[in-house]
C-alpha cells in the first residue's frame, strides 16, 4: 500500500535552535512591549492632568515618571514625582490632606489661639488660574506679619468678635480681611483616576506591543 512517511529529524536541530533563541528573546520582547506601555500611561496621565485639574501649572502636568523595566525584572512602575506626590496623593485616593510647608511656616510664627495643626484655607485672597496662592502673595503677607498699621498681616483669631482664628489683612478704619481661615482638617474627594487611566491603556496597548515585540525577535532568530 502506497504511503507517506515524514521524517522531521533533519528539522529537528533548526527547530529547537529556534526554540532557544525564542526562549531567550522572550524576557526581552515582553520588557520592551512593558516599557512602551508604561510610557503611553505616563503620558496618558500627565495629559489626564489637564482634564481632571482647573488650569494645571507645568510642575503638575509633567508629574508622572516611568522606572523601567528590564529582561531581569519584568515590572514597570509609573509614579508621581516626589514633590508632586505630596499634593497628589489625596487628589488620587481622597481623604485628609497633610499641612503644606507655607502652613508650618506661618502656623510656627502664630498666636496661642491658633489650632495646633491647622489648615490654613483661602479666604478674600487671588488665587493663581490654577487655584493655588502665588509665592508673591506668601512672601508678601510673610513680610507684613512683623508690621503695624494698614496692610499689615496678623496670625491667629481676631480679639472682640467672633471671627475664626486665620490670617488677617488690617485695613482702613479697623476692618479686618480674612486672607485665610484656619480649619482643624482639610478633605479632598478623589477626583483623579489614576488607575482606570493606566489600566485602560495597558488593556489596549500591551497585547499590541508584546506582538509587535515577539515578532521582531522571531525574524531576528531566523
């Protein structure tokens, strides 16, 4: 009976050194399509800044950083700077914010009727378009703390009435105006979705790039 037989032991050879050039490829390919994912979150949240903040300065826009991966470690981590961290962390999670460094400086300066710990709020002062107090303002309400008279600042709550204890503005005839108010804590409410962001990047672009990635390392084994 005619019949046909194949044989692969002249292949053979070939295909396990394919096999192991693969095997070797591999942890490159996946760090790679790791890599470029990362840094399609990266910008993807840094672009996200915009969307989910009111006029984000640059400091903030450029907040995410990528530590790569390598073939040894296969992980790749995108972070908040350290600096921008600070600020970000409850914007991203929600909850009590820590003290700001320009809240310790004046609260060290403050009266005995200040709250210990306090947050000093935003009263009757400009805000930046990014909703945040200029330095300008910081370092000029810091020097008018050690002067009399109009414009001049104090810290702590004002005596005779039943105002908050804050920083206050002494204006024309006796007027006092509230730059900020001192409350115990200060909350945020999540507002940016860190994670729904990088997850939905890496379900779209990691498949992507890891095919990509395991077919340049296939036409280099060949």
């Amino acid at each position: 009976m005619a019949s046909i037989n194949l044989n692969i032991e002249s292949e053979l050879p070939k295909a396990i050194r394919w096999t192991d050039a693969m095997t070797k490829q591999l942890p490159f390919a996946i760090s790679r399509a790791l890599n470029d994912t990362g840094f399609d979150i990266r910008n993807a949240l840094n672009g996200a800044t915009r969307q989910y903040f009111n006029n984000p300065v640059l400091f903030t826009q450029r907040a995410f950083l990528v530590n790569r991966s390598n073939k040894r470690n296969l992980t790749v981590d995108i972070y908040a700077e350290r600096r921008r961290a600070r600020y970000l962390r409850t914007l991203i999670s929600g909850g009590q914010r820590g003290q700001k460094p320009f809240e310790l400086r004046f609260l060290s300066e403050a009266q005995a009727s200040m709250p210990k710990g306090s947050r000093l709020i935003p009263a009757a002062i400009r805000l930046t378009p990014a909703g945040n107090v200029s330095l300008a303002a910081l370092r000029r309400i810091e020097q008018q703390l050690s002067t009399k008279g109009r414009n001049s600042t104090f810290i702590g709550k004002p005596s005779g009435n039943n105002r908050p204890a804050g920083i206050y503005q002494r204006m024309p005839k006796g007027k006092l105006k509230p730059l900020f108010i001192a409350t115990p804590q200060a909350s945020y409410r999540p507002m940016f979705p860190m994670q729904e962001i990088g997850m939905k990047v890496a379900e779209r672009r990691f498949g992507q790039y890891l095919r990509s990635s395991l077919e340049q390392a296939i036409a280099t084994a060949r």
